[in-house]
C-alpha cells in the first residue's frame, strides 16, 4: 500500500470513529432484557441487548452533539414514575458531565495520530 492510499485508509478510519460520536444516546429499560457484554479486539466494550416484545417499557434519551437536537422517548407505562424518570435524568446528566472531557481527549488523540502521519 502506498504512502498515499495509506494515509487515506487512516482518514477513512478516523473520520469513520469520529461520525460515531456524534450521538449520545441513553436507554434505561424496564424490563428482563438479555444483555450480551462483549469485547472487541481493540478492548472496547459492547453491550448488546435485544428484546423479543414488542411493548418493552423504556426511556430513551438521544442528544445529536452536531446539532444539538434532543429526542426523548418516553414509555406511557412509565410517563408518570417519577423514580424511573428521575434514575433516567440522572443517567442523562452523567453521561453529559463526562462528554466533554472524553471529546477534547479524543480531539487531542485525533491531532496527534494526523499530526504523525501527516
């Protein structure tokens, strides 16, 4: 592989991580849910889970960090817990206060990785 077409194989792969992060996406579900914990070869951490009902209670929160467009979704069987509701925003705010320090590492990898290539 040339110089070149290598250089365009790691900007594929960088830009196709950093499109990945472009959505903060919280779920809290209420229900028995089989949950499948794997990990991939470069030691990330994948939780699958799936669900064979149709109706599974849930909150769903998805934040767009582009465009910053929020999505809730909310199950009318939990509409009215406040606990459920109240553990969800929580998990919301959580996963919020960490963001940005996860981001500009990521930025910073990101810099040092085309910075060594470049």
């Amino acid at each position: 592989m040339s110089e070149e077409a290598a250089k365009k194989d790691l900007g594929d792969k960088l830009t196709a991580v950093f499109n990945g992060l472009t959505e903060l996406r919280v779920f809290t579900i209420v229900d028995d849910v089989p949950v499948e914990i794997s990990t991939t070869q470069d030691n990330r951490t994948i939780a699958t889970f799936a669900t064979v009902k149709p109706d599974v209670p849930a909150l769903i929160t998805v934040f767009n960090l582009i465009d910053g467009d929020v999505v809730n979704v909310i199950a009318p069987s939990l509409a009215d817990n406040a606990e459920i509701r109240a553990y969800h925003t929580a998990q919301v705010e959580k996963s919020l206060a960490v963001l940005p320090a996860n981001i500009q590492a990521l930025v910073g990898l990101g810099k040092a990785i085309l910075d060594e290539f470049t």
